[in-house]
C-alpha cells in the first residue's frame, strides 16, 4: 500500500500541480478578467485576448514542451522554445513597426491635410504624455526612462507603448501594454465625461466648414514629407515613422492593392496574433503582481485623462484666436492617437446635442496627427533618456 502511495506522491510531484502557487492564482484571475473583457466586453479583444492567454501559459508551471520534458525555460530557451524566438518580434523591434505598417495602410490623412489646423490638435493631446511622465517621477519608485514608458499609454497607442518601454524600461513590458490597451478600449467611457466638463452647449453644437477634396498627389507628397522630416528631427522613432507612411503611401499610389491588402489583413493580424501572446509572456506573477503595476494602471487612466483635457483645452484657445473659423471643441478629444475609435466617440457626443452634425471627419484629423505626435514623443524620450 505504501509503495502505490509513494508512486503517486511521486507522480504528482513531477507534474505542474506540486508547483502551483498564489502569485500563479491572482494571474489566473487577471488573465480571466482579460479574457472577459476580451470576450465579453469586446474591449480591444484582437490583442486582450492574445495577452490573456499568454498570460496564463506563463503562469501555469511547467508550460513548455522542450528536450523531451515540460519545462517554462523552454519556452525562453535561446536553443529551441517557440515562444523564445517570437517574443524576439518585442525585443527586436520588429512587431510594433510592422503594426503601423498595417495602420498606415488603413489610415486616411486626407482629414488632417485639408485642415492642417487640427495636426495642433493632436500635438495637444501629447500633454498626457508629459504629464503623467512628470507625475511618475514625483511619486517616486519610478526612474525617468520607465515614466517616460508609463506617459506614452497617454497617447492611446498601443505598438508606441511597447516599442518605448523595450527601449526604457523592458521589465514593464507587460503592465504596460495591459493598461495602454485597455484603456484605448475603454475611451468610449474615459473621454465624454471630460468632454461635457471642458465644453458647453454652444461648443458643442459648432458645425465646422466641409473639408476640401484631397489630390492622390497631395496625399503622397505629405506622406513622403512627413516621413522625412520626422526622421530627421527624432531619428529614433525613425521605424515607426517610416513604417506608418510606407503603409500610407502603399493605399494612396493605388498600383499595389495586393501590398495594401496584405499590410492591413494577413501580416497585421499574424503580427498581432505575436505581439499580444509575447506581451502576455512577460506577465509572469513574479514581475506583474508588484505595487508599480497598480501603480502604472492607475497611472493609465490620468495620462487618458490630461490627453483628452489637453486636446479639448487647445481647441478652445483656437476658437479664441479664430472666431471665424471656429472648431468644435469635441474633435480635440480626438488627438489621442485610438484610431478611429476617439474620433468616433466625437462623432457620438456631438450628434447628442446636433444630430445633423457630422464630425467624424474632422475628427480624423487630430486622430491620425495624434499618431504621430505619439510617435515623435516617443522619438525624443528614447533619444534623450536611452
């Protein structure tokens, strides 16, 4: 009887369960709660659910198959574990590059080169970044390159996040990420408080000239001009910048269809299927569960908040300075760089108080700068911090 009893005492011990412990739990839990989110709430679920998932396959003991044996470091080992050799797309630099070739490829700049107005616009919204980078720092626990990471979740772009906090604070990889996508998710619920606070009636109900056809010349030239001065200004955000108008210029030229179809279908949605397990491997119980992470969550919702405050406060000192010509203030919510989803939820809040209002268009405008913006202030924390 004794030698059954020591046979399944030593069975169980070679298994995965002899080494589960809390910290492995809670991550459970909060890789639910994505899933959830994912599932459920429909919250960003093309990349919450990716991380969920390798967030618990990171937290489950004995996760990899490797040399013969279940082993996690296998799933790292620089020799042979899958994962290890896909999470290099993070550590690399490949995956958020590639992303913004999908998204430049699905982008419209037509918006913001008819009314160049709004490329301020966007740069407002950066105030978040700088803000919340500002705030890390005063509460202290944080050094400059990981607020830096922590303020760029306020330009509401994911790939951005990722690719700053690789070069300034990889250990923060996965909060991070968690917070800039959840929170992008959640701007439907985030901006219009804030929106209705900074605005009244009369703003809201502000009808904007229509925008003026765009060339496919127009197009391409300030696609290429953007590239170009942006590398040179911040030569670090170079791969983001040049990917973004690459994506561009492939939608605009219209001769490569089959590039353009690919960039923003089957590369994306592999290169997310990637981006989001890798980030979900990084949350392992021992770096995720830690007062920081609470800390950069909590974080994520001021640097939304100073963002959109900062979009919406610079659109009113613009209808100060052009009475003429006025914006409505409701577009500069859209200068955080959640496209198209912030310049939606201007479309929504304006339509409640003018239904025959169209905004969304306008809103592009300030959307698609605040990509850049990001990416530039990105650019320069790395230049300046790394």
């Amino acid at each position: 009887m004794s030698g059954i009893i020591n046979s399944v005492a030593d069975f169980a011990s070679s298994t995965g369960f002899a080494q589960i412990t809390v910290p492995m739990v809670i991550m459970w839990i909060v890789s639910f709660v994505l899933m959830f989110l994912a599932i459920v709430k429909k919250y960003e679920p093309l990349l919450l659910l990716p991380i969920a998932i390798g967030a618990l396959a990171v937290n489950i003991p004995s996760v990899a198959f490797y040399d013969g044996g279940w082993s996690i470091e296998g799933m790292f080992s620089p020799t042979g574990g899958l994962y290890y050799y896909i999470s290099q797309g993070i550590h690399l630099e490949l995956f958020p590059p590639i992303i913004f070739l999908g998204v430049g490829a699905m982008t419209d700049f037509g918006p913001l080169i008819a009314n160049p107005r709004t490329l301020i616009l966007g740069g407002g919204a950066q105030f978040g970044v700088f803000m919340t980078m500002f705030a890390a720092v005063a509460l202290g626990g944080f050094t400059l390159g990981e607020a830096a990471s922590i303020g760029i979740i306020g330009g509401a772009d994911g790939p951005t996040s990722i690719f700053t906090a690789n070069k300034l604070a990889k250990h923060l990889i996965g909060p991070i990420a968690v917070a800039a996508y959840t929170y992008m998710a959640l701007v439907p619920l985030i901006q219009p408080p804030i929106m209705r606070a900074m605005t009244n009636d009369a703003e809201r109900k502000i009808r904007m000239k229509a925008l003026r056809q765009v060339s496919k010349a127009e197009r391409i030239v300030f696609a290429v001009m953007v590239m170009i001065v942006c590398v040179l200004v911040v030569p670090d955000a170079s791969a983001l910048i040049i990917m973004l108008m690459m994506g561009n210029i492939f939608k605009e030229a219209g001769v490569v269809e089959r590039l353009v179809k690919t960039s923003s279908n089957e590369l994306m949605n592999i290169v997310t299927i990637f981006l989001g397990t890798s980030v979900g491997l990084t949350m392992s119980a021992d770096i995720f569960l830690k007062p920081q992470t609470l800390m950069i969550i909590a974080m994520g919702v001021v640097a939304f908040g100073f963002s959109t405050f900062g979009g919406l406060l610079l659109a009113k000192i613009m209808n100060k300075c052009s009475p003429k010509n006025p914006v409505n203030p409701l577009i500069g919510s859209a200068g955080v760089s959640a496209v198209p989803m912030a310049a939606r939820v201007s479309q929504v809040e304006g339509a409640k108080y003018d239904p025959q209002n169209f905004l969304l268009m306008h809103a592009m405008g300030p959307n698609v700068s605040g990509v850049i913006g990001t990416a530039v202030c990105a650019g320069y924390m790395i230049s300046r911090l790394s």
